[in-house]
C-alpha cells in the first residue's frame, strides 16, 4: 500500500514536471501562425452549459492566455456568456446536481484569477431573461450587455478574433 502510494506521488510530481516543461517550451517558434504577431486579441463565445465542460474549458481559455502572455504577445481577451451557459455564473445554483457543484465552484474561482489577470467578462442580458437568470446573482467581475451578440459584432469590428466554445 505505501508503494503504491508512493508511486502515485512520484507519478504526480513527473506529471506536473512535465506538464510545466511543455508550458516553458512554448515560444513563438512553436507556431508559425504567431510568427509576426505582436499582441492577440480574442473574443471567446461561451454557450457550453453543462458545468464539467465549461469548467475545463474555462481553465483552457486562462492557460492560453498565461501561454500568450509568455510568448510576449499581448493578448487581450473577452469571455460572453450566452445561451444556457449564463445559467453556470449565477450564484443561484439549486437547478444543478449535487456532482456538478463543484465545477461551477471552479468556475467561478476561475472567472475571478482571470478577472485580476486581466480579461474581460460580459453576460448577455437577453440570454439571461430567457433562462430565468437574475442578474444580480451573477457573479461581480461579469459586466452585463443587453444583447450579446451586438457585444460579438463590435469586438469582430475591432479586430478580435471570434473562438466558439459551444
């Protein structure tokens, strides 16, 4: 038992050795499509609803900003919350299961370190009535936009880059 045990450790230690060497290594050179880019701006349109993926999806958008950030390419990101997944921001989670409480925990801890770091969170409005959200249960570091699809239109017109995350 405490060899297994031990094992586990050792195999958790090399895991997140590994994991932060492949974080180190990346660079500019990695990826062509980087090569003469001096900042990257995104604008990400969340409508996955299901508290697991929107967790893991969550933390993959903050570690492609920390990436791009030690890769010196400015980027510069906004999170929209549309559709049924303005539902994982509000503090009134009784319509969830037991098992998925935890995820919309990690979610929300997640949204507040990004926050600080510097990315731009915005809830649509409209999405929020249709799923029965009230605003004032949503999380603090969202600001509120009526329509947020005319949030995703000005972003594009100013030169984001629109990733799904559906």
């Amino acid at each position: 038992m405490k060899l297994n045990r031990a094992r586990s450790v050792v195999t958790l230690i090399f895991g997140f050795f590994l994991m932060m060497s492949n974080f180190a290594l990346a660079s500019s050179e990695q990826y062509a499509a980087m090569k003469g880019i001096d900042s990257a701006k995104a604008f990400f349109d969340v409508r996955i609803g299901i508290p697991k993926s929107a967790a893991l999806q969550m933390n993959v958008i903050y570690d492609t900003y920390k990436e791009l950030t030690a890769m010196k390419k400015k980027p510069v990101f906004v999170v929209l919350f549309i559709g049924s997944a303005v539902k994982l921001i509000s503090s009134n989670r009784s319509d969830f299961k037991p098992e998925d409480q935890k995820y919309l925990k990690e979610i929300a801890e997640t949204i507040s370190k990004m926050s600080k770091a510097g990315i731009r969170f915005e809830v649509c409005l409209t999405a929020a009535k249709y799923f029965g959200v009230d605003p004032a249960s949503i999380q603090s570091e969202i600001t509120r936009v009526g329509n947020g699809w005319i949030s995703e239109i000005g972003y594009q017109a100013r030169g984001y880059q629109l990733v799904p995350v559906y």
